[in-house]
C-alpha cells in the first residue's frame, strides 16, 4: 500500500521549523511497513532548504521513505499528471482528526487496512475475471478440491 506520513510533529518531536528526535517507535515502525512492501512518502509542508535539511534528517536517523511529497509513478501514469495532493492509501498526520495514535498503533492500523485492501484487490480482480472470461474462479475449479474464497 501507499503511505503518506507527515513529518513535522509525527516523525520528529520538535516544533517547525526546528528538527526534533525521532518519535518514540517512529523508526522502528517505518523500517517494518518498509520491509513489509510498503510505498512510504513523506508528505510535508516543508520546501527548499527546509526539504533537504528533512531529507538529510531521515537519511542520518535511518527513516525509509522512497518520496518526498510526490506521487508514486504508478499513479502519475494512471492519473496523467501529478497533482500537488500526494495519493495515498493511508496517511499517517500528527494533525488527523483524534490526534495521532502511539506509532504501535498505527503499524496494527496498517496490517488491519493492508488485509482488507488485499481482499478488495482480489475481488476487484474476480470481478474483472468475471467479465472477461464470463465464468467465476470456482466454475473453472469446480472439478477440484480448491476453493479461491
């Protein structure tokens, strides 16, 4: 899944324009949702020299992100363009209505979202299936002891 993850007052503690420590876990978590196939992009409202002191900060403390407030490429193909508004599946904001739960939160938050995505993702692809070949997986296996479900 995407993730976009701001980055003033949810990666670091201290206040903007300042660069703060990391938050309690905010690493740690990063690096599992990175190792777990996750498209991080940091989403910031910092720009110029502000952006690369951010970028050196993430590089020095050892934070994945693959961007830094741009859009995956697969979404700049599919979208013709890429729009200032990063897209993302989940966005991670110290500002997000209920205020910012503990990092261990979040990474349960995203394994919980992540495996409903992936049901979506498969009966989008059944679906798509359906249309195509006018016939359902379990038609197609009905002579077999599997069960795509």
């Amino acid at each position: 899944m995407i993730i976009a993850v701001d980055f003033d007052g949810t990666l670091h503690t201290g206040k903007w324009p300042g660069l703060g420590a990391p938050a309690p876990y905010a690493r740690d978590v990063m690096t599992r949702l990175h190792q777990d196939g996750h498209y991080l992009i940091i989403w910031s409202c910092r720009e110029g020299v502000r952006q690369t002191e951010m970028v050196n900060w993430l590089l020095e403390y050892g934070i994945p992100f693959d961007r830094v407030n741009d859009n995956h490429t697969d979404g700049i193909a599919a979208y013709e363009g890429n729009s200032r508004k990063v897209y993302a599946h989940l966005y991670v904001d110290d500002k997000q209505v209920g205020g910012l739960p503990t990092w261990e939160e979040i990474y349960e938050f995203v394994r919980e979202k992540e495996a409903e995505y992936k049901k979506y993702r498969f009966m989008e692809a059944r679906a798509l299936w359906r249309v195509k070949v006018g016939k359902d997986f379990n038609d197609i296996n009905k002579n077999r002891d599997v069960d795509v479900e």
